[in-house]
C-alpha cells in the first residue's frame, strides 16, 4: 500500500509548529523591570531636552508595571485559592 500519511498528519500525531509568531512568558519580575528602566530612560532623555522620545519611552512605563502587579496578583491570589478550596470530598468519620 502507498504511505498515506499526507492524507491526514493530525491522525498521525503530527502537529505543525508556530515558529513566526511566538510570544514570549514574561515573569512579573522582568516586567517590573522593564517599567522602572523605561521610567529612567524617559527621565534620562527628558534631561537631554528629548521631549518626545521621553514621553513614548515614560508612557510604556505605566502598562509594563500594570501588567507586573496583575501577574503578581494573579498569582498570589490562585495559591491562597488552592490553599483554601477544598477538593469536594468530605470524610465524616
């Protein structure tokens, strides 16, 4: 018989690969990073009379601590989550 493995590669287990579009999984600590680097840089640029770029550099300072503390948040907040939630199975002895 032919090898008919062209026909259908999900059935094979072959699934493709998303090389072009892959998103990098910044911890909270690299972004709470990069919001106070981006806070200096736009102050260091706002000192050598660069208005603009300082604002466009200053202005991603905001989402980038914004999105730190809701990673943060998030994850505190799904530990005490486990911590507490019971599994759904009482024993009464």
């Amino acid at each position: 018989m032919e090898n008919l493995n062209f026909i259908d590669p999900l059935l094979h287990g072959i699934t493709p690969e998303k090389t072009n579009n892959k998103i990098p999984n910044l911890s909270a600590k690299q972004l709470a990073c990069a919001g106070v680097s981006s806070l200096i840089v736009g102050a260091v640029l706002k000192k050598a009379g660069q208005n603009k770029a300082a604002a466009l550099i200053g202005g991603l300072a905001l989402p980038f601590l914004a999105s730190a503390a809701y990673k943060q948040f998030t994850k505190v907040s799904k530990a005490k989550k486990e911590l507490t939630d019971s599994s759904g199975i009482e024993y009464n002895h």
